[in-house]
C-alpha cells in the first residue's frame, strides 16, 4: 500500500540532514503563504483574505468575491494559485517528519498507527490540490459562473479543512502521548523521588 511505503520512506529518513532543508522550506512557504502574499493579496482587493484562507464559504459569496478581482489581483491570485501547490505538500510532509520521531517514543502497537497520520496528511494536501484547481477555474471562467463548479469547489474547500483538523488532532495526541511516554520513562528511570 502506497501509505506504507510512504511511512517507511519517512522513518527511513528521520534525521536532521532531510529533516532541516525540509522544515526550512516549509517554514519559508509558510512565511510567504501566511505573511505577505496575504498582505499584498489584501491590499489588492481592499482587505479580502485568499479565498483558500476563509472556512465555511459558498458558492455564492465565491462569486461575490471573483467578482471584484481587478486583471491585476487575478494575475496575482493566479500565481499564489501555483505556490500553493508546493506549500501544503512541504508544510505536511515536515509535520509527518516531525511525527514519526514522536511516534518513535512510543511503544510499537502504538506506531503502527503512523501509516493513518500518513494517509490524513496527504488527503488533506489532495483536498487542497483539487481546491486549487476549482478556484483557479472559477476565475479563469469569468464572467462564466458554473454554479456545479462553485459548489465542488466550496465542498472541496470544507473537506480540506476537515482533513485538517483531523490531521492536527492525529499531530496532537502523537504529541501528548510521547510527552506522557518521556515522563514515564524518566520516573522508572529515577525512581520515586523521596
């Protein structure tokens, strides 16, 4: 199966000399993708955010949106359209790098659950592929508004957030329980204290 060949890659490579040219362009996408493409995209359209950045859209305020992009914002949008391609996919694949060495603190019916973190974290970078795709339609279609794209794509755009969250809970509990798994080890190592 393709997430556990993944997995294995992953924890195959656990070591700083992947791992830090990795967390640094993730960091640096971040930076960009967060900071000031989002400024500037702001500035842009009189403070809308990316659309790819707002939960709970419809297709309608999609269009309401689309709508005021000037050739300038479009052009800009467009290209963020194609960096954000790369950034969800480096952003992941770092957490998953960073996972896989918290798992590796915890016992081995435990880390036979990293293959499920694996595959939430790349449906989550599918989900926000196939969004990118369908809001990069809908303003290349303007003035065409197909209703049925705008709803896939809305649709698409809850899913990417779902996977989300379920990535960051996965992310979460890996990190609680090697924090609980670390305590355990240093109280059996040191012995009650007294």
């Amino acid at each position: 199966m393709w997430v556990q060949r993944i997995a294995g890659i992953i924890q195959a490579n656990l070591n700083l000399r992947v791992f830090l040219p990795l967390l640094a362009a993730a960091l640096l996408s971040t930076w960009y993708g967060l900071f000031w493409s989002v400024a500037h995209f702001a500035s842009l359209t009189g403070g809308l955010r990316v659309m790819d950045m707002q939960s709970g859209l419809t297709a309608a305020q999609l269009f309401t949106q689309i709508r005021t992009y000037s050739a300038e914002t479009t052009r800009f949008y467009l290209w963020w359209e194609l960096f954000d391609y790369a950034w969800p996919f480096l952003t992941f694949t770092a957490m998953l790098f960073i996972s896989a060495w918290l798992i590796h603190f915890l016992p081995a019916k435990a880390q036979r659950l990293f293959p499920w973190l694996v595959a939430s974290a790349y449906l989550t970078v599918l989900m926000d592929w196939c969004e990118n795709i369908g809001f990069a339609s809908l303003v290349v279609l303007r003035p065409d508004e197909p209703m049925w794209l705008a709803q896939l794509t809305a649709a698409l755009h809850a899913g990417k957030f779902i996977c989300v969250m379920v990535f960051n809970l996965g992310f979460l509990i890996a990190l609680l329980a090697a924090i609980v798994a670390g305590i355990r080890s240093q109280l059996r190592e040191n012995g009650p204290s007294g």
